[in-house]
C-alpha cells in the first residue's frame, strides 16, 4: 500500500465517541499484530478501553477507510488512583502501513493531544525493549529495567512532567 502520512485520516476520540466500525477496527487490528504477529496470547480486552483515550490513524482501503495505526491513552489516576501519569498503550502500525514513519507521526500526534489535555503531567508507556531509542526520541526515558511481559521482554519508559 503506497499511502502517504499527508493522506491519512486522524481521529482523537474518547470510547464513547468512537462507532463500532471503529471499535472494531481496533479490536482487529490488536489481535493482529499483539496476538497472531506477536505470538503473544494475552487478555486485550483488560476493561481499560472505555476510560481511555484513542488515535486511530486511517488510511485508504479499497471499499472504505483502513486503520494503519492505533494507540490508546489512559487517564492519570486510571486504573491506579495513585497513578499521575497519562500512559500511553497498544502502539500499533498494521501491516500494510509500515516502513513510511507512521509510527512516528502517531507518536508525535498523540503528545500534541496529551500535552493540550494535560499539560504539566509526566507520560509513561510499557515499551517493547528494542523500542527504547524509538521512545527516548521522544524524551521518554527507561524507569525500570527490563523485564518480561507475555514472553516479549519490555521496559517501563517515562517522560517528565512540568511539575515533576
């Protein structure tokens, strides 16, 4: 697929806002690349969802829009109340969309959104460890160390807030 990151469709909604075509889209896409691409049999549907945040990326498909990338963005103080930080999750790029940076407009898109809703807070995500320099890019540094998550090792990784 020859999409270009300037074609793509970009929709910031929260659960309730999302259709079911959308919902289902990301549910699909997940399996696809955590649970079939990854080997990796885990629960996704983990309650998290209907209190977050969600990036979908589209791009054109053949008899409708195509999701190319996905992230989800989970509330301070959620699912831990002594939680502060905004934690980004599931950072996807479907098959068809890679090798075009998608995942790197996705992430800078997505700090514009967070940083616009919660300015001063810090922001963390559960990294993949070999997406440290993807991450640390984007000023996220390793707060753990690695360790492994469903048989694929990953880091805790977190970017200062102001008031941090």
């Amino acid at each position: 697929m020859t999409t270009q990151l300037s074609h793509l469709e970009w929709r910031w909604k929260r659960f309730d806002d999302l259709t079911t075509a959308e919902v289902y889209d990301m549910l699909a896409a997940r399996s696809a690349v955590f649970v079939v691409e990854q080997n990796c049999v885990y629960g996704d549907i983990d309650g998290l969802d209907t209190d977050a945040w969600h990036l979908l990326a589209y791009g054109r498909g053949e008899t409708r829009p195509k999701l190319a990338g996905y992230l989800r963005v989970l509330l301070p103080g959620h699912p831990d109340e002594n939680e502060k930080d905004v934690r980004i999750g599931r950072v996807l790029t479907t098959a068809g969309f890679r090798g075009m940076k998608l995942g790197n407009a996705m992430l800078q898109r997505a700090l514009e959104e967070i940083l616009k809703q919660w300015p001063d807070q810090p922001i963390s995500l559960h990294a993949q460890a070999h997406l440290q320099r993807f991450y640390g890019a984007f000023g996220f540094v390793a707060s753990s160390g690695v360790h492994d998550e469903d048989g694929i090792p990953h880091v805790w990784m977190r970017r200062p807030g102001f008031d941090s």
